[in-house]
C-alpha cells in the first residue's frame, strides 16, 4: 500500500524534501538578486530532485498501488536538461556581468523536443479506446521503448560528456586567468566549483557504468539501482547547502576586460620565442614594489599595478614572468610574505593576531594566508613565529 515508509524509501524522501527547500530558497534569492547563477543552481537542483522523486514514489509503492499511473510518460532522462545547466551555471559565475542571451535557449533544444515529443505520443494515446485501463498506451510501447528510448540511451551519456569537458575546460581556463591577472586566487569559491564538477561527474560516471553493467553483464532490478539514487540524492543536498551559502557573486564581479588606453600606450604583440627584459626594468618594479607597496591592496591586479608602473599590462606581464620567473599571483603574495614576516620580527603578534597582520599585509583571508606562506616558507605562519620565538 502506499505510502509505505521502509529503508529505501525513507532515506531518499528525506533528502529529496531538504534538496526542495534550497530548491525554493535559491529561487526566492532570484527573485530577490536577479542573479542568474541561483537561477541556474535552482533548475539544477530540481531537476535532481524530481528524478530522485519519482523513484521515491517507486520505493513508495506507488506503481504497486496505482497499476495504471501514467508516469512512464514523464520519466525522462534529466541528462538532456543538466549538462546545459551546469555549463551555464558555470559561465553565470565566470563571466564578468553575466547576461542570458537568446543563442543559449539552443542548449536546451534536445531537451525541449523531447519533452514536446512525449506530450505528444501521451496525448495520442489518451484518445485511445482502454487508456485509462492501462499503464502505457500503444505509442509508449510500440515507438518510445522500443525506437526511441534506445537512442536516447545511446546519445545522452555522449551529450553529458561533451558538456562536461567544456565546463571543465571553462573552470580551468577561468583559474589560469585569475592566477595571471589577480593577486588573491578566491581559493574558497574556486574550491566548490570544482567540488560541484567532481560530484557530478561522478554520479554521471556511476550512472553510465551502471547503464552498462545492467545491458551487457546482468540484469539490474529496481532494488539494485537504489543505490545511485542515494547517492545523487546525498550530491543533491551537498549542492543545494554549499551552493547556497558559498558567495559566487564576487567571481562575476572580476572583470578581465583590461583596456589598454586606460593605461595610456598601446599594447604590443609580444612574441614567445624572442622575450627580452632589461635590468632596468626589473629594478624599476622593484623599486615600485619596495616603494610604494601596491601588494598592500588585497584587490590589486594587473591592470592596475601595470597603471602605477607607466607600462602596458603585456608589458608588466612579460617583466614579471621572464624578469623574476613568476606569475603575478606569486609574485606579489612573495612581497606580502616577506612584510608578515618582517612584522612579526618586530614584534606586531603583541598587538595584533595573526590574521589580523596577515590583512595589514595585503591577504584577503584566512585560507589564502596560510597557503601562500605554507607554500613561500615551507612552514605555517604559528610554525614560523615558534622558531623565532626559539631564537
């Protein structure tokens, strides 16, 4: 009888019921922020949730109970409707002042043409004599199990792997370019994007196997895929909980549109194979940094240190990585290292903690601190004040 509450059942309803609720939250902070990326996670999340639902309601008894119930019809693969979401999703945080543009709707048009499809073929089949005594009418029978179904199955694991590889590939590029163009790596934010692609490609993963295993070793039943959905349902709430509370906001706001008259000179082409900086240049940086110590700003870029030294952004960028063998990132957090430790030479920890030197320094958190001086020094910021405590 339905409901029946029992070990699969119970489990996947709970998750489900608590993937809703930030399902409705993102949604009511859209509505709120008209931020595209809790837009995207929102639809995300429920398509998740609706395909863990009605195997909630198989678990249930639902299809024991109502030998008739027409849900087959509205089972869909939600892989057609995901990967576009979850690349989307991604390029709504990674892209300064985000925009939904009328080409993307194409994304979704194999999920739209399905879903036109099936209403179509439930709707032929309702006409007909003796539906509502059966489960599946003649065209879910006779054309979408055994034509269409088949090569749905055979394009959607392609479809998801072709969206993920670019979405991994967006994630990666956008990274490279924060490392080249930023002082702080947003390592917090960066973390759960790729948390959030991992996860999900390993659902996918598991998925397919198990597609696999079920159509060429052995007969999966229904019992035997629970475990999928339980872990989907886990992913489910894990997105829904760190997606809503980890602010992504701030990853849309970096722009990388750096425009060279701001600057004042044109930017030149610079070649790979013939790189040349003079000692002059070096030296001037140096000065610049040692003078007027930009690296105190925990937002500086690029753009704007290669404003303050009178040079192109191509420029600065050549003089940093041949001229100290560095990319920006390390090399300004180099600087801001070597204050911290000046600063705790001196004695500032008596005033200050030392988080609270390490933002008089120029870092923007806690996480980003501690990585950058564990990867500089070799030691944690406590290590290193114990061997000066030592001395």
């Amino acid at each position: 009888m339905f409901p029946d509450f029992n070990r699969y059942s119970l489990p996947l309803l709970i998750l489900v019921l608590q993937g809703l609720v930030f399902v409705i939250l993102l949604f009511l902070r859209y509505y709120k922020k008209r931020q595209l990326s809790d837009l995207f996670l929102a639809l995300i999340l429920l398509l998740t949730c609706y395909s863990q639902t009605c195997y909630t309601f198989g678990f249930m008894g639902w299809y024991d109970t109502f030998r008739t119930t027409k849900i087959n019809y509205f089972l869909i693969n939600i892989g057609i409707g995901l990967a576009p979401l979850i690349y989307l999703y991604l390029k709504s945080i990674t892209t300064s002042n985000f925009k939904f543009k009328k080409v993307y709707w194409w994304h979704f048009a194999l999920a739209f043409t399905f879903i036109v499809y099936r209403l179509s073929i439930f709707t032929y089949d309702a006409l007909q004599p003796g539906f509502t005594e059966t489960q599946n009418g003649v065209l879910k029978i006779t054309v979408d199990e055994a034509v269409v179904l088949p090569f749905m199955s055979f394009i959607s694991a392609p479809f998801m792997l072709l969206y993920l590889a670019f979405t991994f590939q967006l994630f990666y590029n956008y990274r490279k370019k924060i490392i080249q163009y930023f002082s702080n790596t947003f390592k917090l934010e960066l973390n759960w994007i790729l948390s959030f692609l991992i996860l999900f490609s390993l659902s996918f993963l598991y998925g397919t196997i198990q597609d696999i295993v079920g159509s060429l070793v052995t007969d999966l039943n229904y019992m035997d895929r629970w475990w999928l959905n339980l872990f989907t349902a886990l992913i489910t709430l894990y997105v829904g909980v760190k997606g809503y509370f980890t602010d992504t906001t701030k990853l849309n706001k970096l722009d990388f549109s750096f425009t060279p008259n701001t600057i004042g000179i044109p930017e030149p082409t610079i070649s790979t194979s013939n790189k040349s900086v003079s000692e002059t240049q070096i030296e001037a940086i140096k000065t610049l940094m040692e003078t007027d110590k930009p690296y105190l700003n925990p937002d500086l870029n690029l753009s704007d240190l290669a404003k303050q030294a009178h040079v192109t952004r191509a420029q600065l960028s050549e003089i940093i990585n041949s001229g100290f063998n560095k990319n920006f990132n390390d090399f300004v957090n180099e600087y801001r290292v070597e204050t911290f430790k000046t600063k705790l030479q001196e004695g500032k920890q008596a005033q200050l903690s030392l988080l609270g030197i390490a933002h008089e320094c120029g870092f923007n958190s806690k996480a980003t601190f501690n990585r950058v001086f564990k990867k500089l020094t070799s030691h944690s910021p406590t290590q290193y004040l114990n061997t000066l405590s030592g001395n």
